[in-house]
C-alpha cells in the first residue's frame, strides 16, 4: 500500500512540464489533484518512474468566459467549479455534476483535467464534456492544440494524450438560446462512482443522452424528434436505447441491471435538464455550499 | 520506510501551528510522514487509497485525505491534525461534544470525523442536519451507524455558540 519509489518535479510552467516529460518518456506521469492517479500508485497499479506535478503550474486554474465559450482551466477542482457562482447560472450542469463527485476532502483536490485525462468509464466529467461538445486544450511538445473529447477518450482508463501532453484547460461552447442539459446518476453512496449515469441534452424536440458508468466509455444517443413523441413511445425509445448500449458487469451490478436501469436515469435526466438547477436538488448529492 | 540512497527533499511545513522542516523520500504520503517523522499518531491510516476518510486532516483549513497526496507536495502548507485540538483537561468543543453525545466506539474514525466537524463548523456555525450528513459522508464509521456523530455535531455548533 506504498507507491515505489519515482523522481519528482514540480515546473512552474506549463513549458517546463512538457519539457520534463518529453524527458521521461514512457516512465512519466502528470500528478495534478492526485486523487486517482495516488490511490492506483499506493495499489501499485500505477508504477511512474518520473512523477511531473502541474500543481504550481500557473494559468492553470479557474473559469474564463470568452465570446461562445466558458474554458475551464484543467487545474479547476471540483469544488471550485461547484461554488462558482456564474458558472453554475450559465451552465448548471456543471455545479449539478460537480456536486456529483467524490466527498469534501476529494473534492477540494480532484481537477476536471485530471478526470478528463483519467477517463473512468464512471466518471462524471469525460461524459459531461461530451455531452456539451466540449474539448480540451492541450499542450506538448509541437505547442497546443485541441482534441474533441470523442477523439481523447480511447477506452477505460486510456486516452489518445501522448506521454508529454498536458491538458491545461477544457474549452466548452457556450449553450445556444433554448439549449438545456441536466444530469442524474444511480450510485452506491452519494459520492460513489456511479453505477449508471446520464447526461440529457435537450433543444426544443431534439434529444442527446451520453450515458457513463455502464460500458468501457461514455456513450450517446440522439433523436431529433423525441420532443414530438408520445410519452409512451418515449419510454419505448429510452428503453430501445438502454437495450443497446454496451454495458459490464461487476461485483455492484449487472450488465442486464445496467440496461434496464439506463433507461430510468436518462428520464430522470431529462427531466434535470427540463429543472432550472439541472437536477442539482433531485440528485443523491455529496455536494455542499460550505 | 527509507530506502537505501533515495533522493530526499527538504520541506518545510506548518504543522500544529509549529514550523518544522524535514527530508522526505517523494514516494512518502503525508499521513505517514506526519505519523513517523511527527509522531502525530492520531493521523489514522484506514483504506490508503481515499475511500475511508479516517486519515483526515486540515490543509490551509479543508479537510483532505493525507494518504492521498505526497509529503513533498505540503511544501509551505498549514496542517492541522486531532492533536492540534484540545488536551484532555481542555477539550475543544467538538471533542467535548464527541465525549458528551457517545460520538464514538473504537474511535478509530473519530479524528477524521472531529476534523471535517471542525472545518464544517468553521464555515456553517449552525449547520443542519443534512449539512452535517453531505460533509461528513466521506468519512466511515463501521461502529456507530453515524446517528450519534450527527447528534454530536449538532452539540459541538451549540457548545461553540456558547463559547
């Protein structure tokens, strides 16, 4: 339960980290929050030889709202983006999602890069950014660019980022006039990675859903008529979709428990994205104005 | 814990309200330098790897898990650990209030508990009882069922009131 022994860096420019890891190649890591990347390297599943910790980094933290988009700096923690006040009045499903995630003493660490790079199939984040069309602004050696999340999450845990890659912000365009998104997750304990998750997008009668929490990566559906469907064949529909989806089973759930119950959160997030608070009340929150 | 020529890095911390200064391997997490370097024992190691909460402590006042981050990143940070609270003669309120309400069995959750109690109460004097349970849920106890934990925190936000 102790991680083996590794070199540490802490850069204080986001250069300086892309030079240190173009350095270590396959043997480095960047360390941000840490509070997935220490618990795998305490199990040793994780065995970085050169551990590269952004935390100092300038630059990399808080929200900017640029002209249609609202960038969220990589080094943002989740509790940051869930007190931020204008953040949850453009866009409440960032404070309904970060309220979401982990308990107080993970939440005051954990970033949105860090989870975005980690790409848990449970977590919030990676399907959120999705959902949203988001993308992340990433620097390496060739200088930054930008990767859609569809192109940097490449399965559980695994993502396209190159060794030296850092991301350094999560870049989401601002929601058009009438767009609303809302989230709802099944999990254990409210804090608990979720069993199965959704987020809903909704555009006058078009729908998108990503769901998270059943298969290897977030995965979407859309419709653009859903609006215009009765309320049975809606429920035929979110059941058609839930049957669909690529689903695991674990020691908590079944793949076929999974399914049905994909239907049931991508209703209740609908309804979160129809609520003003993007389902921040309804959900089972660990959460709190503190 | 020391490995033979491991590169060590001196840092100096606030620890209790003390400044001290120690070399430490990278790889060491903050809960066991506080233990074996500090000797502060009541930084209790449960799960290490951030699911229990039991090794709780204040970083610049938030409750965070010391097993989950490395020594070497509490560089300059200000740590504040169960033995920073009160004496047995003198005990703070929330200790007070653990003691009054039977917040406690083994007591091996308790300083995590105490600590977010504290940091929760620094911020929300009067916090409800939905409050106490969201910011406590990090936090296990396999003895109590929490009930009495709730009901002590409800005491400790009486008992600072009172001053």
């Amino acid at each position: 339960m102790k991680p083996v022994a590794f070199r540490y860096h802490a850069p204080d420019t986001v250069q300086a980290a892309v030079g240190l890891l173009e350095e270590a190649g396959f043997e480095g890591k960047v360390l941000a929050g840490g509070q997935s990347l220490v618990p795998m390297m305490n199990f040793r599943l994780a065995r970085p030889g050169i551990l590269v910790d952004i935390r100092k980094v300038r630059g990399l933290s808080g929200v900017r709202f640029e002209s249609g988009y609202i960038v969220v700096g990589a080094l943002t923690t989740h509790e940051d983006i869930f007190l931020h006040e204008e953040l949850a009045h453009r866009l409440p499903v960032m404070r309904a999602a970060a309220a979401l995630i982990g308990h107080w003493g993970i939440r005051v660490r954990g970033t949105i890069g860090g989870s975005v790079a980690h790409a848990d199939p449970a977590a919030e984040w990676p399907a959120v950014m999705m959902a949203l069309s988001a993308s992340a602004l990433v620097s390496g050696p060739a200088g930054e660019r930008e990767v859609s999340m569809e192109e940097l999450v490449a399965g559980p845990l695994t993502t396209t980022l190159e060794p030296a890659d850092v991301v350094t912000a999560l870049k989401i365009p601002a929601p058009t006039a009438g767009e609303r998104t809302g989230i709802y997750e099944v999990a254990r304990r409210p804090g608990d990675f979720a069993l199965v998750g959704a987020v809903a997008k909704t555009k006058g009668d078009s729908v998108r859903l990503t769901w998270f929490g059943l298969g290897t990566v977030p995965q979407a559906r859309e419709s653009d008529s859903f609006g215009s469907l009765s309320e049975k064949a809606q429920a035929e529909q979110l059941s058609r979709w839930g049957e669909e989806l690529e689903a695991e089973s674990d020691l908590h759930a079944s793949a076929t428990w999974r399914k049905r119950v994909a239907a049931v959160v991508a209703r209740r997030a609908l309804s979160a994205a129809a609520s003003d608070d993007a389902g921040l009340e309804a959900g089972e929150r660990s959460g709190l104005h503190v | 814990m020391s490995e033979p020529n491991a590169e060590k890095i001196q840092i100096t911390l606030n620890v209790n309200g003390a400044e001290r200064s120690v070399a430490v391997e990278p790889r060491w997490l903050l809960s066991d330098v506080l233990r074996q370097e500090f000797g502060l024992t009541g930084v209790h190691i449960g799960c290490e790897h951030g699911v229990c909460g039991a090794c709780t402590i204040l970083v610049d006042g938030v409750p965070v898990r010391s097993c989950l981050q490395f020594a070497v990143q509490a560089e300059g940070a200000r740590i504040e650990t169960v033995e920073a609270l009160g004496t047995p003669e003198a005990m703070d309120p929330v200790q007070t209030a653990f003691w009054e309400k039977h917040g406690l069995q083994c007591g091996y959750c308790t300083p995590g508990m105490v600590l977010t109690a504290k940091a929760l109460l620094d911020r929300v004097p009067n916090p409800t009882e939905a409050e106490i349970r969201h910011a406590l849920s990090g936090n296990l106890c396999r003895c109590t069922g929490y009930q009495f934990i709730v009901e002590a925190v409800e005491r400790a936000a009486e008992l600072r009131a009172e001053g």
